[in-house]
C-alpha cells in the first residue's frame, strides 16, 4: 500500500488569504514553511489512485505529485475517486475541480453524501460535466473499489455536521469518519483522521492494530483557539482534540506502536514553526508531524 501526502494545513491552507498571525506571516516569508489543505492519495492499485478528500488545492496537489498527473493520453488522468471524511468545504470543494474527468467515483457515508446533494447541490451542478458513481463508506471492512489488495472501513468519531447543513436532520456518528485501511498481501494497516473530536474505544482499537496513524493536529493545546482570539471556544468545543495538554492525544499515541504523525495543522499551531521548541516536545513523545509530498510505503 501506498500514500502520498499532499497536504497537512487546516482550513485556510498557510498561509490563509486573509489571516497574518505569526504562522501565515512565517509562512509568507519562509516559503518552505507553506502547507496545502491536508489530503492525502491512496494506490488503489498500479496506475489507480483515489484522493483523500477533495480539498480547494486539489489541482496543484495533483500536479505536484508526480504519479497522480495525466497522461499517457492527452486526458488520461490515474485519479479515479475520491474518499471523503467529512463533508466540511475544505474537504469537498476540489470536487468541482474534477469536473473534467469522465467520471470519478466518491466513496462517503449517508450523512456526507446527503449533504453534498442536498445542500451544496453537488449532483445537479456537476452532473453536465461528469459522471459521479456514489458509493456507500460503512464501518464494515470491504475492499477498496478498483483495488485488488486494500480493505477499507470508516470509524465514526464525531456527530459534527458542517455550518452549511447545521439543524438538519438527526445526529449521526458518521459525519466524521477516519479510515482505516489495509493491505491484505502486506497485512500492515494504515488509519488516517484529519479530524478527531472522540477518542472513542473503537478508534483506541483501530489506532493499536495499525502500523501507521495520522491524526488532528489541528492545535497544540486546548485553550489555543482562545488564546489567539480566532474563536470564543476551545480547541475540543469547536471539534478537534488538542495535541497537549490534559484530554490530548500525544499520550496516547505515544502509547502505539505504530508511526504516529500529525495533520491539518492550523496556522496558530506553534509546530507550523520548524523551529518551535515544540517540535522536541513531539520528538520526545516519538511523534512526528507530517510533511506535504511525505510518501509512506506499507
């Protein structure tokens, strides 16, 4: 099994547009410092790639990796799906940018693919460009579509919908989702969440039989979001488990045997800093933060 990482920044990618906290400023003046939306590509199988998450980069993330450009025909592309975690716009917005292709399909749960036609109307808008096939992301394990060797299965971690589908329908655990997948030749596993809210007993057992994890770095410790006055709540309010601190999730990956690494890190999260005495923090833990163009081969 193979992944790419083409992206570990939060929304608003760093730097953000608008934003010049201390990180987007580093970031403009340190051009090595620049993260793309956190996203990520699966080998589904030789020549076939699925993209994890849509993100608004989508089209450079793909021209900066060299196995997910087109060709040998003029528009023969190896990108054949996409998987969705969420259906958050920093996740999904790169859908539209695949408007080109003959068809794609997106794997999903209920709750994310009702949201994507219902509320942003996704079906409808792209539906004279391109042909979509929907398909369903359960918690049961079932290979991957168009892969010969990788197992796929969702791990529901959070009711979080977002602001666009707010007050609709009832809550379900699986508008957030990390996958877990599985190399059935290799039998070494991978488990990815950009976003984590719970660390539930289903997720611990996920994280312990995995080889490698990738989980939300979004911020260091919980009360960061105050801190820096981007938002009146605190890091676990607003959906993502801190790093550090009491109720984070160093201490407990730590605790895994597997490679443990951070993604979607926000542009207030000191470790957007390469050299921020917090990256020795993680170094003692055993924990890395994620690189944009990171191949991981299990």
């Amino acid at each position: 099994m193979l992944l790419q990482v083409l992206g570990t920044a939060a929304g608003g990618g760093l730097p953000q547009w608008n934003c010049a906290c201390p990180g987007c400023a580093g970031a403009r003046a340190h051009p090595h410092r620049r993260r793309r939306h956190a996203s990520l590509a699966l080998r589904a199988d030789e020549g076939s790639w699925f993209l994890v998450n849509a993100t608004p980069d989508i089209g450079d993330q793909i021209e900066e990796s060299h196995p997910l450009r087109p060709g040998p025909g003029p528009r023969e592309s190896p990108v054949t799906g996409v998987i969705l975690t969420d259906a958050e716009l920093d996740h999904t917005l790169g859908i539209a940018r695949l408007r080109e292709a003959d068809g794609f399909d997106i794997l999903a749960t209920g709750p994310v693919r009702a949201a994507l036609l219902q509320h942003l109307r996704l079906g409808e808008v792209l539906s004279p460009y391109t042909r979509i096939a929907w398909r369903e992301l359960t918690a049961e394990t079932e290979p991957l579509h168009k892969s010969r060797t990788v197992d796929i299965a969702a791990v529901p971690v959070s009711a979080k919908r977002p602001r666009y589908a707010a007050g609709t329908g009832p809550d379900d655990p699986t508008w957030v989702v990390a996958l877990r997948l599985r190399d059935r030749e290799t039998g070494r596993s991978f488990l990815y969440a950009p976003a984590l809210a719970r660390w539930t007993e289903e997720f611990q057992e996920a994280a312990e039989a995995a080889d490698c994890v990738i989980v939300d770095g979004t911020f260091w410790d919980d009360k960061e979001p105050l801190r820096t006055g981007i938002s009146s709540g605190t890091a676990t309010a607003m959906g993502h488990l801190p790093i550090a601190g009491p109720g984070g999730t160093a201490e407990r990956l730590a605790g895994l045997r597997a490679r443990c690494l951070y993604t979607h890190l926000n542009n207030t999260n000191p470790l957007v800093d390469p050299d921020a005495a917090q990256h020795d923090q993680l170094g003692a833990w055993g924990l890395e933060v994620a690189a944009d163009r990171m191949v991981i081969e299990l």
